[in-house]
C-alpha cells in the first residue's frame, strides 16, 4: 500500500521584520523561529517583509497524503469490529487513515514522532527509524491485504476523541510495540478520500451500466436476425429470452439490492471496487497536478487569503527581493546603483513570486 509523489503546497504569505536577526516568522499574531531549512521569498514594503516559505517537513507530509489518495480502502477485522482502512509509508513517515463508516480517524507522523515514539514503546530496541518504518509498513500491508500473521496482532480501542490501534511482533528477535494515536480526520480530508472518489465511481458504474445495457439490446438484435434467417440453436438449454431493462432493474432492486446491503459494512471496497477506487483517484490527482502547474504557469501569487492574513502590497522595483535559508541576495532596481560590488547576475524572466 504504497503511493506516488506530489507536488508540496507553500505556506501562505505572512509578514516578518527584516530587520530580525533570529528571522521570526509572524504569522495570525504568533511567532515560530525558522530553525529547520526552508526555501522563501519575499516583497519588502514600508518596513516589513511579506514571505511565503516551503519547509522539508511540509514537503513531506504533502507527499503522504497524496501518494495516500491513490491507495484503495481494505477491509481489515480488529477483534469483532471491521473496519476500512488505508496506509502509506515513506522514509519520511507515514499517515494510517482508518474508518468504521461511522467516523474517520487518521494519523500522521514524521521521523521525529516515529522516533520518540519507538524509544518510548521499545526501550530494548536501539534500531535505526528507518527500521521501524519499515517494519510497520511490512506488518500494515499484511494487515491491508489480508494475510494472517501468528507472531502479530493487531488490536484497538476507542480513547476521548479519537481511536488508537495497537500493534504487538517482534523485530530483530525482539518484541516491537507499536500504537497509532488516531484523531478525527478533517472534512475534507474524509470528502478527499472517501466522499467525492465514491461519487465518481457511481458516475463511473452508471455508465459502464449503460453500455452493457446498450450491448445487451444490440446482441438481442443480432440473434433475431439470425433466427429470421433461420438459424437454430444446436442446445436449447441456451436459449434465452430478449433483455427487458425495465424488468432488470426492478428485478434488481427488489432481489440483489437487499443482498447487498446485508452483505456487510466491510465488503464496501472489495475485489474489482478496489482497482475502480485506484483509477478514479489516480485521474483525479493528476487533473490536480494539471491545475497546479497552470496556476503557477500564469500567476503563483495568492489569489486569496485567509482571514487576518491580507494581500501583500504591490511590489516596487526598489522593493522587491528574493531570499533563501542559507542566504539572502536582494535585487536592485536598475535606477538604484549597489552600494557593494556584487557578481553581475544573469537576468530572470519573470513568471511570478514562486517561480
């Protein structure tokens, strides 16, 4: 249960001092001090500097939940309840999404928390993070596919506002404990990965269910004109009778339908669904990374903001600058002479602030 890599999304503009020697970052009245590499860049006016900045961190939370889209739903059992649940791992973590269709549960957690965590569960175990995140990615995707494992198992219990699961194998011959602290998942993170792919699969089905209709009416007519033309069947047992839609659907909705829905909450993405699941969402990432180059194609600046964060000022020629972590290389206007000698740069064609 592995996915694919996306695109990461920049912080929104805030507004810092320039003239900060520690640059803190001041965003909706709170300060962070920028202690981990990130790339920024920034239009300067009246005093301040309004940035937009992308750390590593960011980079790879964004690169889970994408690559998290792709993978289909399973149905797993803990204990007597069964619930749906999907998993993406990565050197730099991994994010667990879990549901019982009552609610939704995820967690998400870096090499930091998969660190501290495993010091903490394992006092015995001084492996490498990496290790652990491999090992748990090997027991999720057992767990996902349905294989059984007696030296593992799995087990969960609800705790105040959220659902933690419970993990007990064994690693380097040594007992490995595990707990995923799962919190409510956002509402767009449970429409991202459940709502809106189910919607295009019933769109999806519809019209695989118009077609076959289409193709039943048109082999219907290919066998009348061969009984017109006086071609007879060498086994009547395989005779049958012309497609009725009308009578199939009510046929259906009166005897498959019941059976359906009593089959069982945890049967929703079995078989076939679960590769219609992957397809749908694999266009829609890609329709997404389509839309993200073209925004940044045209005009990468913030075409809104959130509240207490307004638009920055237009920048000036006098004003503008582009900075990074390691170092800040402001760019003169050509009515305004460098006061230092500095190398002569090459000059950039223009696209827009996160070019």
């Amino acid at each position: 249960m592995v996915g694919s890599s996306a695109s990461p999304t920049p912080w929104p503009w805030a507004r810092a001092s320039p003239t900060s020697s520690t640059r803190t970052l001041t965003q909706g009245g709170t300060s962070s001090l920028l202690a981990s590499p990130c790339s920024w860049r920034c239009w300067c006016h009246g005093g301040s500097a309004w940035l937009r900045l992308t750390w590593p961190q960011m980079e790879g939370s964004e690169e889970l939940e994408s690559s998290l889209l792709t993978q289909p739903w399973a149905s797993v059992c803990l204990g007597e309840s069964t619930f749906l649940a999907k998993a993406c791992f990565r050197d730099t973590g991994y994010i667990l999404l879990i549901s019982d269709l009552s609610s939704v549960w995820y967690e998400s957690a870096d090499v930091e928390v998969v660190g501290q965590r495993s010091k903490e569960l394992n006092k015995r175990l001084t492996v490498h993070v990496s290790s652990f995140l491999h090992r748990l990615c090997k027991l999720m995707c057992r767990l996902l596919a349905g294989q059984t494992d007696t030296a593992t198992s799995f087990s969960c219990h609800h705790i105040a506002g959220g659902l933690s699961l419970h993990v007990k194998s064994e690693l380097s011959g040594l007992p490995f404990y595990w707990d995923f602290h799962c919190c409510p998942a956002p509402v767009e993170m449970v429409s991202r990965h459940l709502v809106r792919p189910l919607i295009r699969m019933s769109l999806a089905l519809q019209y695989q269910v118009q077609g076959l209709t289409s193709l039943l009416l048109q082999k219907d007519a290919e066998i009348e004109d061969y009984r017109e033309s006086g071609a007879t069947l060498s086994r009547d047992r395989l005779r049958t009778e012309p497609f009725q839609e009308q009578a199939f659907q009510q046929n259906f909705m009166a005897e498959s339908l019941p059976k359906i829905c009593g089959a069982g909450e945890g049967q929703v993405f079995a078989s076939t669904l679960q590769q219609l699941y992957t397809a749908v969402t694999q266009q829609e990432a890609k329709q997404a990374r389509k839309r993200q180059r073209s925004e940044n194609a045209e005009d990468p600046a913030p075409a809104a903001e959130t509240a207490g964060h307004p638009h920055p000022p237009p920048p000036s020629q006098e004003d503008e600058a582009v900075s990074s972590s390691e170092g800040t290389t402001p760019a003169s206007s050509p009515a305004q002479k460098p006061r230092l000698p500095v190398a002569k740069a090459k000059p950039k064609k223009a696209k827009g602030l996160f070019s």
